[in-house]
C-alpha cells in the first residue's frame, strides 16, 4: 500500500485536490492508520502555528510601543 | 542547503558569548514591556524600565557576557525586572504596602504571566532564527500561508511555485522551527 505524503495530506484537507483524487484519500484513510497518525500530526501542526501566530502579533504591539517624550510633568496649560 | 550562520541570541547568552546592546534591545524590550505591564506599570514608567533594565546589564558598555554562575538566564532577567519594577513603584508618592521578590512573583497569577511571556519571546526568537535557517523563498512561503493564513494558490501564484511546494515550504519550515525550539527551550 502507497501511502499519502504530508503534502499529499495537506492538499486533501484544503480542498485542493481533484474529487476522485478525495474519494480515493478518504477510502485509504480509513483504512491505513500510518496516514491517519499523519493527518494528526498535521492538526497538531496547525495548534502550535496558532500559538506561534498569537506570540507573534503580541510581541509585534509591544514591539512599536513609542516610547513617550517626558513632557507631561512640567505642565501643559 | 543549511542555511545556518548565525547564533541564537538563547546560544550565545549561554556559552557567555559577547551580546551587542542593539540585539538585546530589539529581542528583550517587547518582553520586558509586557512583564511591565503585569506589574501595572504607567507607559512613562515601563519606558523607564526598559533603560533601567538596559543599563543593569550592560553597565555603560556596548557588549555584555552572561555569568552562567547566576543561574538560568530567565530567572535572571525576571529577577532584575522585577526588583527595577519594584523601585519604580516604590518611587510612587502614595505606595504604602511593603513590595518584595517574592511576592511580586507569586501575586495574582504573575508566575505564570511570566512563563507565558517567557515561552512567547523563546517562540519568537524561534522564528527569527528560522529566517537564517532556510532558503529566503521558502521562508517567505511559509510565512505568507502558516503565518499571514494566506491561501495557498495565492502564495503558489505570488511565488511562481506550485501549491504542493507551498505545503513542502510549510513542513521543512515547520520541521526545522520545531528542532529551534527545542533547542531554544533547552538553553534557557
Ligand atoms: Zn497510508
């Protein structure tokens, strides 16, 4: 048995293979656990990019905090 | 096709290698200014942390070693992050309550902040270390779909590359930033 490769999975959950090319993955799928272990570890792929994504866009806002020009303690009126 | 030249900033702190000022500053102040803002810190005051925290490290110089005799860096940093906080804080006319280390660690949940801040700045650092480690367009395929969640046929037609090659972009980067950050994370 031919198994699926990681890209070969990712096309298959985006949508981005052909319907007979689909029917035919999702038939071996449910019959080869080596490329159900793959698929997993693809969705455990995605949580870590989502975590990955969320440090990034945090660390990014902190990264263009300006720092404030010492003005507004001598007064301003 | 390593594209592996340069350093982690985690490496060189450990084996005690000399740290430039400017790389310090650009990795440790967005952390240091989320730590700041754990410990209720107005922006004038975590803006003054941030050079306070500068200057305890690098002490006028432009370069600093770490001293693996102080322990893990992490602890370090948070321990002169907290102990700067606390003077801030304690220069605020109307503070009567007593601050220390300790408590500031263990109140209201800032231990964990603070590993949280922590793996968050390990994971960026990751990610920049990445860049060095792989071929430009590959990084850049990876970043427009894993990272920006563009489509892939978008990327595939932006990059002139087929949509399987954006998935294999995705899995070497994928592959090589899991190895990063065990790395990183061992060398904290
Ligand atoms: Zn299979």
């Amino acid at each position: 048995m031919r198994h699926y490769t990681t890209e070969d999975l990712d096309r298959y959950r985006n949508g981005d293979m052909n319907m007979l090319s689909r029917i035919s993955c999702a038939g071996h799928l449910k019959q080869c656990e080596v490329c159900r272990n793959l698929l997993e570890t693809l969705k455990q792929d995605d949580i870590l990019l989502e975590t990955v994504r969320k440090s990034i866009a945090r660390f990014h806002a902190a990264s263009k905090e300006q720092v404030k020009p010492k003005l507004a303690s001598h007064g301003n009126h | 096709m390593a594209f592996t030249t340069r350093k982690s900033l985690l490496s060189k702190i450990k084996q005690g290698d000399e740290i430039s000022w400017e790389e310090f500053y650009a990795s440790y102040r967005p952390l240091i200014l989320l730590r700041a803002g754990d410990l209720g810190l107005t922006q004038t005051e975590k803006d003054d942390l941030v050079q306070i925290v500068m200057s305890e490290f690098f002490k006028g110089s432009r370069d600093f070693q770490y001293d693996r005799g102080k322990g893990r860096f992490r602890d370090y940093l948070k321990s002169i992050i907290n102990n700067q906080a606390i003077s801030i804080l304690r220069k605020r006319k109307n503070l009567e309550v007593g601050l220390d280390d300790r408590e500031f660690s263990l109140a209201n949940g800032l231990e964990q902040a603070w590993n949280d801040e922590w793996q968050g700045h390990l994971l960026n650092m990751a990610m920049d270390e990445l860049k060095n480690c792989v071929e430009p367009v590959t990084y850049q395929a990876f970043d427009l779909y894993a990272i920006q969640r563009r489509k892939s046929i978008e990327v595939a037609d932006f990059l002139d590359m087929s949509v399987n090659s954006v998935y294999v972009a995705k899995n070497r980067c994928l592959e090589q930033l899991k190895k990063i950050i065990a790395d990183v994370s061992e060398s904290d």
